[in-house]
C-alpha cells in the first residue's frame, strides 16, 4: 500500500522546509488539512507555524515552499496560495497510483493485528421477559463494535451475561405457579422467552390486585404525596410480593423444588433467545450466568470485609463507603444475605478476567448504568484488581418511540420478534411494489425481504451517535432514499448489476493511459480514507462513524454513475478503469457494512 495523499503531502513538504530554510520542521506544523470547497485544490498546508523558521510572510513561505514541492515531485500537479494557505492539487498520475494500490490491497481497511484481546459484554437480558426495542439496540451496537474491535486487530471475545437469577425472575415463577395450570410453550404455541414473560406481567397485575384491596381498607389520604408513598409501602408488604422474596430465598439456599422449577422456566426462555439472536445474526463466544458468578461474587464481597475495605451494618447487611471517591456508600450484600447486581458484577469480571487476561473489558450498556459502572470499577481496583482500569462503559441513550418510553413489566413494549417481522413484512412490500423480482425465485426473495428488513433495522439505530438518545422510525428506517440502509444496499445491488454485464470485459487497466474527472478523484479520496474512517471510529468507539462513512461513499457512487456512463464509455481504458472503481467501491461497502452486521444483495 502507497502512502496516503496525507502522509505524502507531510513528507514532501517536510523535505521542502528542511531544503529551503535548513531547519528539520515538527510533524504537527506540516500536516495538511482537506482543502476548503471554495478554493482549488486537494490538501491544504498552514503555514503559519513556519514562519519563525522561514523568517518570511504567510504568503511568501507557501510560495517557496509550493514552489519547491511542484518542481520536486511529478505527485503536484498545481498550487495556489491564499494569504498563508498553501493549497495543493495532486496530480492523476498520483491518484491513479494510489487507487491502483487500493484496489491491489487485500481486505482493505482492515488494520494489522494488535496482540490485544478485547472482550465485549452486550445483549445481557433478563430470564423473565422477550427481548424488546430496547435490547435490540443494545445487541446491534455491541454486535457492532465488537466487529470494529476486529477490523482494528485485535482479538475479540463476545460475551453475554444472561440475569437468569433475582427477585425479577421469582416473581415469574411465582405467577406461572398462580396461574399457569401446568402450561407450556409447547403446549399453547408461545415461543419460550413469550411465555414467560407473559407470567412477569401477570404477577404485577395481581400485584396492583392485592395493592388496590389493600387501599380499600386503609384510611383515606387526602395529601396526594403521603397516599403515594403509603401505596408504595403496601406494595412492598404485599403478599405476593412477601411471597417472591420468599422464593428467591429458597433459591439461594437451594430448594430443590424452586431450583427444578427456576431451570424449567429459563431453558424456554433460553430457547426464545437463540431464536431472535439467530433472526438478527449475531453470537457470543461465551455466555455468563449470574446464577454462577454471584457466587464468586459474594466471596469476593466477603474477603473484602475481612480485610477492611468493605464494612457491616448493624442489620448484617455490607456496605462500601465511596465517600472519600466523591460518591456514597454502596450496597453489596443484603441484611439477608441476598447478593445485588453489583456483587454479581463483581464476580463476573473476576471470572472473565481469570478466563481471558484481557486488555480491554467493554460493557455495552445503557446510560442510566452509569453511576453503576462507575461504583464497579472503584470496587475492582480497591479489591486490589489492577486491570480494573481495562474496563469500559460503552454508555449509550435509549431508544424510544413516537409514543414514549416502553414499560417491561406493564407489557407496553416493543417486541423484539413482532419489530422484526414487521421490518420484513414493510421490505417485502416495498420491493413488490417496485416490480423487479421477476428474476427471483421464492426462496431468493425471502431472503431479499429478510436482508433488506435486517439492513434497514440495522442502519436505522446504528448510524446514531451511539451516545444520543434516538427516536426509532420503522417506516422511515425502510426508505430506499436517503441516509438509509436500503438505500447503500441498493448501491451495492446496482454496482453488481454494472459488473455482471460486464463480466467479458477485462476489468485490469493501464493506469498510464487513464485520465481522471474531479467525481473519480473525490471517489479516490473518500476510499483512501477508508482505513482511517476504522481507527478513528475504534478509538470512538462509534460504529456510527463508519455507517454515515458508507452512506457517503453510496451517495458519492450514485451522483458518479448519474454523471458518467460506465458500460457505454467508448474509450476502453477509462470503462475499464471504471468499472474497477465500481468494484473496488463495492468491496468496501461490504466491507463496512459488515462491521455493522449488514448484509449486501448481489441484486435488488
């Protein structure tokens, strides 16, 4: 691989510094910049931070200096100076080369390996609930950047912590007990993670239930905050709750009754999961269980209250005071004995680090986890864990819709399988509606509707800033225009179709009889930034740098093929020069595509 416009630039302008004014210049005060659309050019150098060194004005150090690199290099096709702006143009035979070293470079954009092993912590549900729109984030972003992680080198390990343990799954438990009559998945036709979430929103209806008798017998209170916080109060000494502390009590210390039942619930719900994980394409390495780390986790706890670091209430419960951090005092193990999402925490970062020495722990979670995040790296490094400073909160917005926020536990949310489906059902009906599948077979269009459906959901919530909060529109993700998924795996479909019908022609060219038109070198440019379009969104941390990167080089193709024939061009060095600039365009489409987990049809 040729160096970058960039670096060459940086290099020859270095060199011209250090002939003409003798001095060896920093690295900073030479790094040219894109030139700004008003003026003429490609690269720009500012030269005031030389002019200590030239002993000259703006305009007559870029002068000499533009006039060196032009007379020096055959890579300058022409300069301009605007006060002290040294505005470079490259010539063809430079981006001609450059190209050439593109399309020549295998896997393009992908980085060397790092020697780093990167572990990415996403999905993370609940055993009491289906996934929803909200999980879906989470799964498509840590899918995502775990993909990232890889074209950056470096060796990734997916992980999942399945919350198979905790009042949220008694509560299921005790309402399949209530109210099931002996019902299974498989005897009512509900997929597993349906069923039993179904059985989470039945306990808080009995649970409103027993509250609003329980109002009915008290005393009126007419102060409207005091009669709130009294109905709080009845809900937590309500009976069925009472009973579902009960339960997870009789988990921990190991009823065998209440364990056979807790595995019977979580494998149908473990079977849901792999159904909608499989429908959106995405894995794990390994998958962790709070039922397990807990454990660990409560040791840990415990050794640390032997050593000093933690400390006991009077009611038994184990606290760590946070103060002198800034923070407060933090919750480990209850007054019971009953262990919380930090403790379980705990445990897993131990036991994934005893697993895999990583170099970097990411945690794709929500923003309202962030002080969360923050409590559990203090934690790991006062138990004396030095590689707790490896842990990252990948802390992203939550995603809501036209109509609000959803509510797991109330069943007002927006189900992961019915969101996909209908994804598909919208995709199939666009693409009927355009009339071009006649070519297709069934089995062919199925996956045409699956993938375009998929691409659509995909792109729709990655291209976001994964920080923002962001509003979800089905109908407006499916658009096959505009800053959409389908509209670059249209591009894509497109430039497959250019290169089948071109299949007899030689798509190698002679770069020395190529002349090249300002759309070709734009296109040229926004390749060669690929590579670095992957650093910068790996240190981000951002797939969605690499998303509107993609939408820009689909929208930069399509302004391109509008402007100027391909197939028709009647010189054969330029059609075969572009039809290789299709092709190449195409692979780093897939290329980026496939970080965000996108597939691209051959056609639409």
């Amino acid at each position: 691989m040729c160096a970058t416009p960039e670096k060459m630039i940086e290099q020859l302008a270095a060199q011209a510094v250090e002939k003409l004014y003798g001095v060896k210049p920093e690295s900073k005060a030479v790094q040219p910049q894109a030139t700004r659309k008003e003026f003429e050019g490609d690269l720009t150098i500012v030269t005031f931070a030389l002019l200590k060194i030239s002993k000259l004005s703006p305009e007559q150090t870029a002068e000499q200096i533009g006039g060196y690199m032009l007379e020096n290099s055959s890579n300058i096709e022409s300069y301009n100076v605007v006060k002290g702006f040294l505005n470079i143009k490259l010539s063809a035979k430079f981006w001609i080369e450059y190209f050439t070293s593109i399309s020549k470079t295998e896997d393009y954009g992908q980085q060397p390996k790092s020697g780093q092993t990167v572990m990415v912590e996403f999905s993370s549900p609940n055993t009491n609930k289906p996934l929803h729109l909200g999980h879906i984030r989470n799964i498509l972003l840590g899918w995502s950047i775990s993909k990232l992680m890889e074209a950056n080198g470096h060796n990734v390990v997916k992980t999942n912590i399945v919350n198979d343990r905790g009042i949220h799954i008694c509560k299921s438990m005790l309402a399949w007990q209530k109210k099931a009559d002996g019902a299974t998945p498989s005897s009512t036709g509900i997929k597993g993670d349906h069923f039993v979430g179904n059985y989470y929103v039945e306990f808080n209806n009995m649970l409103k239930e027993q509250v609003a008798q329980m109002v009915e017998k008290e005393p009126l209170i007419e102060d409207a905050q005091k009669a709130k916080e009294r109905a709080k109060e009845l809900e937590r000494n309500a009976p069925i709750q009472l009973e579902a502390q009960q339960m997870l009590r009789k988990w921990e210390s190991g009823d065998e009754a209440t364990v056979e039942l807790w595995k019977q619930m979580n494998n149908w719900v473990y079977e849901g999961f792999d159904k909608t994980y499989d429908r959106l394409g995405v894995g794990f390495d390994i998958i962790y269980y709070e039922s397990d780390t807990y454990k660990l986790g409560k040791q840990l706890v415990l050794e640390g209250l032997d050593r000093g670091i933690f400390q006991k209430h009077e009611d038994g419960s184990v606290w760590c005071d946070l103060a002198a951090d800034g923070l407060d005092q933090k919750l480990l193990l209850r007054s019971d004995g009953t262990s919380v999402y930090m403790t379980q925490d705990l445990g897993t970062a131990h036991q994934r680090y005893q697993n895999y020495k990583f170099d970097q722990m990411i945690y794709v979670v929500g923003d309202e986890q962030n002080y969360h995040f923050q409590v559990l790296k203090l934690l790991l490094g006062k138990l004396g864990f030095k590689w707790a400073d490896s842990i990252y909160h990948m802390s992203y917005g939550m995603v809501e819709l036209p109509d609000g926020k959803m509510k797991s536990r109330e069943g007002t949310v927006v189900d992961a399988d019915d969101l996909i489906q209908t994804m598909y059902d919208t995709a199939k009906e666009n693409s009927l509606q355009l009339g071009k599948l006649a070519d297709l077979s069934e089995d062919e269009q199925h996956r045409l509707f699956d993938m375009l459906g998929l691409g659509a959901l995909k792109y729709f919530i990655i291209k976001v800033d994964p920080r923002k909060k962001m509003l979800f529109n089905p109908k407006e993700s499916i658009d096959f225009n505009g800053n959409t998924g389908p509209f670059i795996q249209y591009t894509h479909a497109r430039i497959r179709s250019i290169l089948r019908k071109a299949e007899g022609d030689n798509i190698a060219y002679n770069p020395d009889t190529t002349e090249l038109n300002g759309k070709e070198v734009e296109l040229i440019k926004l390749l060669g930034g690929f590579p670095a379009k992957i650093r910068e969104a790996g240190e981000a941390k951002s797939p969605a740098l690499i998303a509107n990167y993609c939408y820009d080089l689909a929208k930069e193709f399509n302004q391109y093929y509008h402007d100027y024939s391909i197939l028709r061009e009647e010189n054969p060095s330029v059609r075969a020069f572009r039809l290789l600039l299709a092709e190449v365009v195409a692979k780093v489409l897939v290329k980026g595509m496939n970080i965000l987990g996108i597939e691209l049809p051959q056609r639409m």
